[in-house]
C-alpha cells in the first residue's frame, strides 16, 4: 500500500497559526480521501516557519468499486418522475430493470461505479483544501487570486511505496506538485528531490530543518535549560513563549546573553514582559536572589562566529527596551514617593464610561462600598478605603502605559515609596482577581474588600444604566465579575447581605446619573448613614424623603419606584451565575431552585449550604421516599383546597385523630418541629434535614392506614389540615414543591 | 543581481552611503528612482507613488527615499532613537515579483549585512492604516532580535481590494544605518564620510531642527489656526473632487485626483500636529481619522477614474 507525502510550502508563516493549520490541513485531506473511499492507516501533521506537511501511510492505491441498488417508480409512472430518477442515478431509460413486486412491476436501477486511482482523488482533495483553506487570515499576491496566509511557491505531492515514487499531477493556479522541496533559507538553499516522508524529513534535517514543531520546541528547552543550568541559574517557564518561538524557527539554536547590571534592579515581571512582549526572549533568574539576571534568544542559524554578532546585536537591542523599562520606573517612583497626587489628579480626567463618569469618581465609589463592605469580611474599613483608593491609581502610571498587561502589579510595587502598608500594597495586585474560573481567589481581608466593591460597582453601575449582558455579547464582562464576587464570597465563607450592597451602590449611580454637586454629596451623606445605621434600604429612602423638600422629593420618588426592581434583577443574574457555577460543581438545578425560593437567598453561602445539605438528603433513600411523601400530601391538599375553595392552614387537632398512624403522625411533627426550628436559626442544615427525614416512616405509615378522604367531614378536615402542617413544617426547610423527581 | 552588491567588501561608512547603496541597488532591480514627495507626511506610504499607485491594474515599480513627521514623537534631539522628522526609504513594485523575500534580502547584503553572520527573520506584522483605510499582511524583519523593515503585501487602500496585490517594503533609515554602522546616538551617527573634508554628523545637520520643531509642535503652533487649516483642506479637497471630469477650457477629460489627495495629505499632517498639542481628545481622535479616511476613499474612487489608475476611454461608456 503506498504512502503519501505532501508539502505546502510558503513564505512565512505566522507561528501563532502553524499548528492549528497543519492540524487543519490534516483533516480536510483525509476526510476527502475518506469520503471518496480511500482508507489509510495513519496520518501525521507537522509545520515549520515556511511549510505545511502531512504525511499518510498506507493508503488504499484506488477506491473501491461499488454497486448500489435503487428503487425507481412503478412501471407506467409519469415520465416526469422516472426521468428524475434517471436524472438522479445518472442512468439512460434502457438500463433500468423492471421488476415485479407485490405492489406491481417497478423500475429499479443498478448503479456500479468503478474504483478510481489514488492519485485522482488526491489531487481533488488536496486542490478542494487548498482552495478552501480556513486561515484565520488569508491573502492574494502578484497577479494571481489565490488566497494563502502568505504567498504559497511550491506543492511537494507524492505517492510512494517500495517501488519508487510518483508525482500526483495538480496544477493549482500555475503551481505544479512536484517531489522537491528546499531546506533551510540561509544555511542549505536550494531545491532537492525526496522519495517518501523517511526520505524527506532526513533531507530536511541535513539541509538544517527540524520538521516537527515538538522536536523544535524540546530542543530549545533543553539547550536552554542546560545553558543556565551551567552558570547555577534557572530558566523561567514560558510555554506559550516556547511555541511561539518554536514556529519562528527552523533550525534552532539558543543563546544566552547577560543583561546589563543597571537594569538587574528592576522588578523581575517588568524584565520578563519587556523580554517576552517585545524580544521574544525567555527570562533567566538566579535561584538565590530571585532576580532576572540573564536571557535566552533563539536564531535560526549557526554561524563561524558561534552567534557572537546575533548575540551583541540582540543584546544592543535589548539594553535600548530596557533603557525605556527603567526611564518609566525611575519616573515612576519619583511621583509614587511624592504620594503620587498626580497620578490620582489624572484619573480624574479620564473617562471610565460616558455614563457613568470618570475613573476617579469610579474610584470614589469603589472607596466607599469598599469602607461598607470592611466590617463583614474582617477588613478595617479605613485601610480598605485607603486601599480602593490605590487600587487604580497605576493606571496612570508610564509603566503601564506601556505595558497594559502589569496594572496592579506595579500599583503593589509603587504602594511601599508611595507610603502605604503591605495591605494596601497587595490589595492593588489581587482586587482584580479572581479573573477566570480557575484563577486564585485572594483571602487577605483588605484585598476581600476592594475586590468585591470594584466587581459590586461595575456591576450596579451597568445595571443603573441598563446595559446588561445579552446572549453573547458582555462588552464590559459582567458576567465575569458576577462569578468573580461569588467566589470571593464561597472560597472565603462570607456572610453578605448582597441585597443590600445593591442597594446602596445603585443609589450611588442613580444620584450620580440625575444629579451633581453639593446637594448630591448631602444626600448621599445622609443615606450612606441611613443605611449603615438600619442596613434597610427602603427606610433610608423614607428618611431622607422627610429631610428635603420640593423638587428632590420628586426625584428621589422616581429613584424609589425603579431602584428596587433593579436590585431585584441584579440579585436574579447572580443567582443565574450561581446556578450555572453550582451545575459545574455537579449540583443539581432543581436542588438550587428549591433553596432560592427559600428567605435569604442574597446570602451566598447561606444559599449553598443549604443546597448541598438538601442535595445529600436527597441522595438517601430517606429523602427519596419523604419527598413522595411530601408531593403526596401536597397534591391531595391542592386538590381538596381546588375543589373545596379554601385553605387549609387552620391547624389540625391531635383530639379529632382516630386511627393509631395518624396519632404517630402528630407526635412525629411535634419532634420534628421542635427539632427542625433551632436547627435552621443555627443553620445546621444536616439536622434539619435529619429532623425532617424522621418525618419519612410515620408519613409513609399514615398514608397507608388512613383515607383523607373520608365521610366525616370534621376528621377529613383535620387530615388536611394535617397534610398542611406536613407541607408547613418542610418548607421551613426547603421549597420541595421545586425540587423533580 | 544582489549577489554581485553583497560581495563588495568595503562596508558603509555613513548614513548617506546606506541610503546610496539603496538607491543603486533598487535602480538595478529596475524600479524608477523617485524623489521624496514634496509634502509634509508622516511615513513612506502617503506619498501617491505608493499610496494611489498600489489602486488599479497598471504595473508599477518605484523606489524613493520619504522624509517623513510625527510631531508626537519629538524629544528635542535627545533621545538617541526618537525623532519628530525622520527618513523612510520605500519600495513599491506592482505586481509583487514571487522573488521578492529574495530581493529584500539582497538589499541588506547591498548595505552591508552580513548574511553568513546576522540573524534575519520574518515575524508576523499585519499592517492597516486607519487614515488611509488601508490593509496588508506581511512581516516585521528582524536582524538579530532588531526591526529593520516593514514588509507587506497591500490587499486594500482607500477601501478599494488592490488587483494585482502591490508589494511595499519600508526601512526605517536611520534605525538601521545605526545598527549597521554601530552608532548609539542618532545625533552621532556620521552623515557623510567622516574622512570628508567636512564630516557632519546627524546631529550637525538635524539636532537644531528636532528643538525647533519640537518647541513648535508641543507650545507654540497655534492651533485654532491648525484646525481652521484643516477644515479648509478637507473642504478644498471635497470641491476639487467635485468638478466635472471633463474640463470647460481645454475640453480634455481631466480628473484631478492627485491636487485632491495633496489636500488629503494635507489634512492627515494637520490632524497629526493637532494631536501633538494635546487638543484633541480620545473620543475626538476616532471622529478625526474618520474624516481623514473619507478624504483618502474619495481620492481613491477618483484615481481609479484616471489613466494610471487603469482607466480607459472604453470604460466612459
């Protein structure tokens, strides 16, 4: 069985598109060659700077011949409908064969198509892919309207097995496939003849080309793991970096370079971004100082100087970035150690959101919930105020200015000449996180506080001015920062009236939005007291309502009837977001929706709790049986109360009880009541959920030996009344109405 | 062709030797020579033998050497690489010959690169030009971790899909005649022969003007005048393109698409030094590119309309 080899060459490939292309590549070929019935055993994808290949082994040397069978129409049938048919099956009349079925003589057509060579369907296939290549961007050159990502020169294209090799014929565009290909552009050019992929890849590697992508990239590793080993340094891991580098590079070669001693000083995430971001050079640290003290480039090339001219060059370049690096930290500093007003002053000036202000009034904001929120996670409040207040203020720094990718890291590196305390400090790094869904979630109560309040404000803000996120658009990733503050909230087991952060900072935006100067500062003086002093949003409205008169009355009025309605829908997307975080942690949505009905449900980590302990009780057999138990009772009740147009809530009375299962079921209430109330103020879900499943026997029990439904109307009236104390005292629990199954 | 130039052992001794290596190179690869456009603009591809020359199916090949501006970037000649005024040096060959890597290669062996001892390398670099509503895919050259030169293969200008595609290379001269001749400073890099009877170095011919200039460009240049200047070229420009394309005197058919695009460039020069003030804000920067891309798209629709642009008398029915 043949193999087949094929090589796309190019100028320059993007390394970011190199192994997604060879991949694709890959499987647009073989799933041609597939469909048109040629199987294969294996098939490999490799790419270089300058080529795609792909190699097949074991290829079928022609399709297999078929024979389909059609039924046509029934003898007799319009001639329209046999010649579609015929149309169809790519048949003349006089090849159909009328044969007799049970339902009459019908046409039937026998379609045999002959196996077709190898180097056919090849040639279609590869000609089909190459024209319809998905680059994520493509172009056309010279005078021609192929599109490739760069000009593509030359299709290597051949069929070999232990008899020779044979070109596939393909001509796309005036580009010929061939059995030639050329080695590495400066230390082997020229072109060469290869037989099969063994002979092919030899060739390359002695014309200085290592094919595959993987070989490149371990090579690299290793020589330049052992190029700082040598001197007792370490190479900083850089794996995004390593594949990139891998793909701009044929024949790698690694050198190591010193950094001048004046930029050493410079903080390590500083070197390694101007060294990564604009060089591609990976970071070198030593081990006992922890500082960045030399780097690794990469060539694609060997010289008779062994890289001393690359390297002075790289070098050369290097200092000029670092010189900028260290210019903008040396600023920097200077206006950190001057307490940084300027820094602060600018913020004020720039725009955050054309509705919702500037930066600095954002910060402002952020300051004060993040003072609010202080108490309830362990914080101080005035070092978490100080710290919202820092927090932002490096966005107006030069270093990141120029290196977006490092705010808060250079707002905890300014912190200490800027006179802060540490907290402070590492509030500016972590109040950013948690950015992903597998990013850490900071602990330190300070960093807790800023967090939260910059996450709570973004997203009241956007509520306040109604531009949520819908189906896949969230321009401002709200969706991000609503899971952000419910991992901060249950990585660090907080107590949090969210309901009530809502309120006070979307009253913030809403007087922001209508209203400015002295007056808006009065009033929100006043109903940031308001609210801290009774923590309830609604009195706090009344209170200032009663303070001012005329015009704002009206104002507020109009904040009152919208406010809570969106505080309501805020609190409903974080209960989405929780919903869609807990489903990931495997718990059940129903389980969740029986718990969000319950009172409190603003308070995340009381809301989990209470899932996972009903989620487990569920699971047991107790819980199984007590939630039919308690459907059944609830039906039967809905169906008596339907019917009978009341509801029974009166209280059933031990006194009308007759049989013994029935007196068991009171009894059994009586415990689980007083059983279930202190559990759920102490929020001891377990023994709740304990208390209630102890209801399970005598329930079960009760509906076996007694008919509700009985003639006495008094003692059919207390067994409903019965079955609403059964729904009553579970719903203290948890709302089991919601709950499938 | 390049071969022969690489193999002259004697290396450049000055920035103007770079750029005469350039031309003679280029001219031998058979471009015209062209000469700077005689307007201020702020790099290589605004002059029209590029920017309307890449529009139309006309074959094309020049090569010229373009002072070029950014006001933003002035640093009052202290800097050793920042400077407000600079020199581009622009190829531009339509269509792009299947050799050209080859060609761009030759060109650094011509000024001197040694090719058995650098380091050359082509990384992704897609390029657009907002204000000229202009795109291409190609490369940042590298020599030994250094960009040397743009490289790019125009696929749209002034909104118009370029066919045949134009093939663009960019040097930034005085980068790379540093790097090639191991100067630091640009201030100190030698001009002409520093065995000259009068060496001038770049400082003796341009560190006066970078202060001059940058005094301008930042406090001084009055802008209420600039932003009357511009409004008047963005006006002219639109009248201009205005006109029947046949002429009332002479009776020719004449379609006045380069006086338009020198208005055009008039008012991309005009925005820049307004940005340079600080007068123009984020939210306006956006508005101001976009008045300039529409300047750029109508020039482009008239140049298609002209004889270089690949109009012919058929094409009036």
């Amino acid at each position: 069985m043949p193999d087949l080899l094929i090589e796309l060459f190019s100028e320059e490939i993007p390394a970011r598109m190199q192994k997604r292309a060879a991949d694709d590549l890959k499987k647009l070929v073989t799933d041609g060659l597939v469909e048109a019935g040629l199987t294969y055993a294996g098939a490999a994808a490799l790419s270089t700077p300058r080529r795609l290949t792909l190699a097949i082994e074991g290829l079928l040397e022609k399709s297999p011949d078929t024979r389909e069978e059609r039924k046509g129409p029934k003898a007799g049938a319009p001639d329209k409908a046999i010649d579609g048919f015929l149309r169809g099956a790519g048949l003349t009349r006089d090849q159909l064969e009328e044969r007799d079925t049970p339902k009459g003589p019908v046409y039937f057509a026998l379609i045999e198509k002959k196996g077709r060579p190898a180097a056919e369907i090849i040639a279609e296939v590869l000609e089909a892919a190459i024209r319809s290549f998905p680059w994520p961007k493509a172009m056309r050159w010279g005078a021609g309207s192929l599109r490739w990502v760069r000009p593509l020169h030359s299709i290597l294209c051949i069929l070999s097995d232990e008899t020779g090799a044979s070109v596939v014929p393909l001509d796309i565009d005036g580009i010929k496939a061939g059995d030639t290909t050329e080695g590495h552009r400066f230390m082997a050019p020229g072109r060469f003849a290869v037989t099969g992929f063994a002979d092919y890849e030899t060739k390359l590697k002695a014309a200085r080309v290592i094919l595959s992508p993987e070989e490149r990239a371990d090579h690299i590793w290793a020589e330049a793991q052992n190029a700082a080993f040598a001197q007792g340094l370490e190479l900083v891991e850089d794996k995004g970096l390593l594949a990139e580098v891998a793909g701009l590079v044929e024949w790698p070669v690694v050198l190591m370079g010193d950094i001048a001693d004046e930029f050493i000083p410079l903080p390590p995430e500083v070197l390694q971004t101007s060294m990564r971001e604009h060089q591609k050079f990976f970071s070198v640290k030593n081990p006992k100082t922890g500082l960045i003290e030399k780097f690794v480039t990469v060539a694609n090339r060997e010289t008779a100087d062994h890289g001393a001219t690359i390297l002075a060059g790289n070098q050369k370049v290097l200092s000029a970035r670092l010189a900028d690096a260290k210019f903008f930290w040396e600023n920097d500093l200077r206006v950190a150690e001057a307490g940084a007003e300027a820094w602060l002053d600018s913020l004020a000036n720039v725009t955050f959101h054309n509705k919702l202000g500037t930066q600095g009034e954002r910060i402002e904001r952020i300051a004060q919930l993040a003072g609010a929120i202080a108490p309830s996670v362990g914080a101080d409040p005035d070092l978490a105020t100080q710290a919202a207040r820092w927090a932002k203020a490096d966005l107006s720094s030069e270093m990141v200015y120029e290196f977006p990718e490092l705010q808060g890291l250079m707002g905890k590196y300014y912190a200490g000449p800027a006179g802060h305390p540490v907290e402070v400090a590492n509030a500016a790094v972590e109040h950013y996180s948690p950015l992903g869904p597998s990013d850490d979630v900071p602990s330190a109560p300070v960093s807790v506080a800023v967090a939260l309040a910059d996450k709570l404000d973004t997203l009241t803000g956007f509520w306040a001015i109604d531009e949520k996120p819908t189906g896949s658009k969230d321009p401002f990733a709200l969706r991000r920062a609503a899971l952000g503050v419910i991992r901060l909230v249950l990585d660090n087991d907080l107590r949090l009236a969210l309901d009530q952060l809502f309120d006070a900072q979307l009253l913030r935006h809403q007087i922001a939005l209508d209203d400015d100067g002295a007056v808006r500062n009065a009033l929100l003086r006043d109903l940031d007291n308001e609210i801290a002093d009774h923590g309830v949003f609604g009195a706090a409205i009344r209170t200032v309502l009663d303070h001012f008169d005329g015009d704002l009355s009206k104002h507020l009025e109009k904040v009152k009837d919208s406010l809570p309605d969106t505080s309501r829908d805020l609190l409903g997307f974080f209960h989405d977001r929780l919903k869609v975080y807990l489903r990931d942690k495997g718990v059940r949505h129903d389980v969740i929706d029986a718990c969000l009905a319950m009172p409190g449900n603003d308070d995340l980590t009381l809301l989990v709790k209470r899932a996972e302990a009903l989620g487990a009780f569920l699971s047991t057999d107790d819980g199984e049986n007590l939630l039919q138990g308690v459907k059944r009772s609830s039906n039967i009740l809905a169906q008596a109360e339907e019917k009978d147009g009341v509801e029974y809530s009166y209280g059933a009375d031990l006194k009308f009880a007759e049989a013994d299962e029935e007196k068991a079921l009171f009894a059994a209430l009586d415990t689980a009541e007083a059983a279930i109330k202190p559990a759920m103020e102490a929020e001891d879900f377990a023994a709740a959920m304990q208390a209630m499943a102890n209801l399970r026997a005598p329930i079960d029990a009760f509906f076996e030996a007694v008919q509700i439904n009985t003639d006495n109307q008094v003692v059919r009236r207390n067994r409903l009344n019965l079955l609403s104390r059964i729904r009553m005292t579970c719903a203290g629990v948890a709302d089991l109405s919601r709950v499938e199954g | 062709m390049g071969k022969a130039m690489a193999t002259s052992d004697t290396r450049p001794k000055s920035f103007q030797d770079i750029i005469l290596r350039l031309q003679s190179y280029w001219a031998g690869q058979g471009c015209a020579m062209l000469q700077p456009y005689d307007m201020e603009v702020g790099a290589g591809t605004f002059h029209p033998a590029t920017t309307l020359r890449s529009l139309g199916s006309q074959p094309w090949a020049a090569a010229y050497v373009q002072p070029s501006r950014r006001p933003t970037d002035g640093r009052y000649g202290e800097n050793p690489n920042r400077l407000q005024h600079y020199y581009q040096y622009q190829v531009l060959i339509k269509p792009s010959p299947p050799n050209l890597q080859d060609l761009y290669l030759g060109s650094l062996e011509a000024i001197g690169i040694d090719m058995e001892l650098h380091d050359i390398r082509f990384v992704e670099d897609d390029w657009e030009s907002p204000t000229l509503g202009a795109w291409g895919l190609g490369w940042e050259v590298w020599c030994d971790g250094m960009e040397v030169s743009q490289f790019t293969y125009f696929q749209q200008v002034g909104g118009y899909d370029c066919h045949p595609v134009s093939g663009e290379l960019t040097y930034g001269l005085e980068r790379l005649a540093m790097y090639i001749l191991g100067v630091d400073h640009v201030m100190d890099m030698p001009f002409n022969d520093p065995g000259a009877p009068i060496p001038l170095t770049y400082g003796d011919v341009f560190k006066q003007t970078e202060e001059e200039y940058a005094r301008w460009n930042f406090d001084v240049a009055n802008t209420d005048v600039l932003l009357k200047q511009f409004e008047e070229a963005e006006e002219e420009c639109r009248k201009i393109l205005d006109q029947t394309h046949l002429d009332p005197k002479t009776g020719k058919r004449i379609v006045m698409a380069h006086p338009a695009y020198d208005q055009c460039i008039k008012a991309s020069h005009l925005f820049n030094l307004l940005d340079a003030r600080g007068v123009i804000s984020v939210t306006e920067r956006q508005a101001y590119i976009g008045r300039v891309r529409a300047l750029a798209k109508l020039c482009a629709d008239a140049f298609v309309q002209t004889r270089a642009g690949g109009w012919t008398d058929g094409d009036a029915a």
